[in-house]
C-alpha cells in the first residue's frame, strides 16, 4: 500500500466520524424551538414589573440560560411560554456578571430543551437565526449573518445583523443546524445593525461549574444606567398598534375570565399598564382609542378579581373593610331592573360625584349599577358615560385591593399563588 492510498483512508475514517450537523432551513429551526424558549418577567417585592426579557431551556428540570441584567431588579420571577404556561423562577443557580449570563432555575420538570453549539466554530458570514420575545411579541424571528466577532474588555461579542429589539435580551441565537451558539444581548440605538450576542460557550463555562444549590435573585438598585429592558414598557404607537392586533384578536368574541385565564398576574398587570399607555400616545383615532379601552377593560375586571380571591381566601376581608373606615357611604341597595329614567339620573350624579372618599361596598354597589344600567340604556345617548363610570369604579376598587396588598407586603405571596393554584385564575 503506498503513502498516499494510507493517508486517505486515514484522512477517510476521519472525515466519516466528525460529519457536520445537517443543515435546517428557518422555518424546521422555529419547529424544533418551539416551546424551549420563555418570556422571563421580574417584579419588585410589591409585585410591579420591573423587566421583561427571553431566556431558553437547556434542561428537562428547568435550566434557564438568560442574560444577567434581565435578572438583576426585583425579588421575584416567572418564566412563561409561548402556550401560556408560566412557571415560578426558584432562583439562581450561577451567574457572571461581567460576562451578562446567568442560568436560574425554573420550578418544573419535563420541559423541552434546546441543544448547545460550539461559538468557537461560528465564521464571520455564516448564517445565524435568533428567536425572542420582544414586548410580548413571543416566538418573533428573523435572521442575519455573524457580521464580526468582537473582543470588547477582555471577552469576546458576536457581531450579528440579526434584529433584536427590547424584550429579546437572553434569548437564543442559532447557528443553521439548529444549535444555540450565542445569547442575545443588546443592540446600539442609532447604530444600523449593530446587535450582539454573548457566544453560547461562556454560557457552558458557567454551566460547567454551576452548583445545585439554589442563589436568591440578585435585587440591585437600578439606576439610570443600568442595562434592563425596562423600555420594553414604554409604549410607542407602531407597539401598541402589534399589541393592539395580536392581543385584540384574541380577546373577539370571548368573555374576558377566558381571555385571560392563561396570562399570569404579571403579564396581565403590563398589559393593563400598556392599554392605558396606548390609549394616551396613540389617540388620533377614535376607533383604535377605544379598541385600546375596551381592552383596558377586559384586563382590568379579572386583574381586580384576581386580588379579590386572595384577600377572600386568605380570610383577610375584614382587615380590607376596616381599611375603608371613616369614607362616606351613601348609598344603598339598588333595583335589579333600573329604569331609564333611574339611570340617567343616577349617572349623571356620578359624573359629578368624586369617588376617592366612596367607601368600597358603595363602589361595588355603584360599579353593578352601571353595568345593569348598560344592558338597559346602552344603545343610546348615555352608553358613553355608563362605560366611563363603570371603569372608573373598577379602577378605584382595583387601586384600593392593590393599596391593601401592598401594605401588607403581600403582592409576593400573590404572584406565587397565581402561579401556582390553579382556582386563583378563576
């Protein structure tokens, strides 16, 4: 045998036990992710959303690889995917700072995961896929090219001209076999496709010397220049039109409980939030103005019975009402049936009538009222302000639950039993 016929069945053998991962196309890469990837929400000791980002499952009991400065405000988390099932985030199971990974533990099992590449091997133009959740917006991809790989204060960037947007932070970046080899990261206001990604090894460094011991969440002040994607919650009137699409076509034609059986309290605080702000920075139309409203108003009802049934549950009613005490309280019961003419007068008093010293039982009386007075009048003249009244009452009964929480340091408690009693949804 000579030289040359050994060095190429040598060369041979090699090239038949490393063969390269078989190529996807975009479309089999989404397949595969799907329900891998989740919206990571934090929320401060009284339960108000601080962040929202992505992260990935890398682990069947629920290993979550995200970016540090997703997590770094607040005391409390969930992870949600794209079915609607959401997950408390028990903690930390090791982070880098520096290097803006962190891997926390998702309270679950049997989850799908996603398999991890090798950064090293990525070349400057070869194609990368990424997927997020920017602003609620879950399963959202698109593509680019590796651009250049950048070593910026002792580690190394992937320079990619994949889009991300606020709210993808942490998700998974795609070489095109389907493997994660980078971590969403930031992207440079101004700057025409300047995103970068975390490569996915420093991540597998982590993991290497990751414990199982559980780490709070990090809960740092936030100041004015810390990197979260709080502008995730800052409404612009192009996101509130996709929100308005996405959130308004599933809300068509069912009643609100169903509508946001699935949202976690959370999500449905932000999205609340987010109606509002929409109805303020996007009001040229009447039409969409009030597509905003009425989806302000089917969040706003359930949110308030949601923190209703904790305090009922909870037996903490009592300690509710005596917060009420010394309000004025006027009225009385009212009939099933108004009539008209009852209704009219009756709402017109309201208008004029401030509703910050109302006691809460009269609010509740009032808020019923208006709701019958609808189904009676509501076709005429008056349906404006029957539905002015009615989410102004649920407004103030829904600040008055949350006040109360609040003061009680209880909001924490709420999250975590929304997440994890199925009736508190209901």
């Amino acid at each position: 045998m000579t030289k040359f016929s050994l060095l190429f069945i040598l060369t041979g053998s090699l090239v038949g036990t490393q063969a390269p991962e078989r190529r996807k196309d975009i479309p089999a890469i989404a397949r595969d992710a799907a329900g891998c990837i989740v919206s990571i929400i934090m929320s401060d000791k009284d339960g108000h959303p601080v962040a929202q980002g992505s992260g990935f499952l890398i682990s069947k009991d629920g290993r979550v690889v995200t970016n540090y400065h997703v997590i770094e405000n607040g005391t409390s988390a969930i992870v949600k995917l794209p079915d609607g099932a959401f997950f408390i985030v028990d903690g930390v199971l090791a982070s880098d700072k520096g290097r803006d990974v962190a891997i926390i533990k998702a309270h679950g099992e049997n989850f799908r995961t996603l398999k991890l590449g090798n950064s090293d091997r990525l070349q400057v133009g070869e194609q990368v896929v990424a997927i997020g959740n920017p602003l609620f917006l879950e399963s959202t991809v698109s593509n680019g090219i590796v651009s250049g790989i950048r070593t910026l204060e002792g580690g190394k960037f992937l320079q990619v001209t994949t889009p991300i947007s606020h709210g993808s932070s942490g998700g998974p970046l795609f070489n095109m076999a389907g493997e994660v080899v980078g971590i969403t990261t930031l992207y440079i206001k101004g700057g025409e496709n300047l995103n970068f990604a975390i490569p996915i090894n420093d991540a597998k460094r982590l993991l290497s010397a990751a414990s199982s011991d559980v780490h709070p969440l990090p809960n740092e002040a936030e100041t004015a220049t810390t990197p979260t994607d709080n502008d995730a919650f800052a409404a612009t009137p192009s996101v509130c039109r996709k929100n308005l699409a996405l959130w308004g076509a599933e809300a068509t034609g069912r009643p609100s409980h169903e509508v946001t059986r699935s949202i976690p309290i959370v999500e449905l605080s932000l999205r609340l939030y987010e109606m509002n702000q929409c109805g303020i920075v996007d009001n040229s139309d009447p039409d969409r103005e009030a597509a905003y409203q009425n989806l302000y108003g089917v969040y706003l009802s359930p949110l308030v019975g949601r923190w209703h049934a904790f305090v009922v549950r909870h037996k903490l009613i009592n300690s509710f009402l005596a917060a009420e005490a010394g309000k004025e309280f006027t009225g009385g019961p009212t009939p099933d049936d108004p009539t008209i003419e009852q209704c009219r007068a009756n709402v017109n008093e309201a208008m004029r009538k401030p509703i910050g010293q109302i006691d809460v039982v009269e609010l509740i009386q009032r808020d019923s009222e208006m709701d019958r007075c609808r189904n009676v009048d509501g076709d005429g003249p008056y349906k404006k302000k029957y539905e002015i009244k009615l989410v102004e009452y649920m407004d103030e009964i829904g600040w008055r639950y949350k006040l109360f929480l609040e003061k009680g340091g209880l909001m924490d408690a709420v999250i975590k039993e929304d997440a994890t009693v199925p009736e508190a949804r209901e």
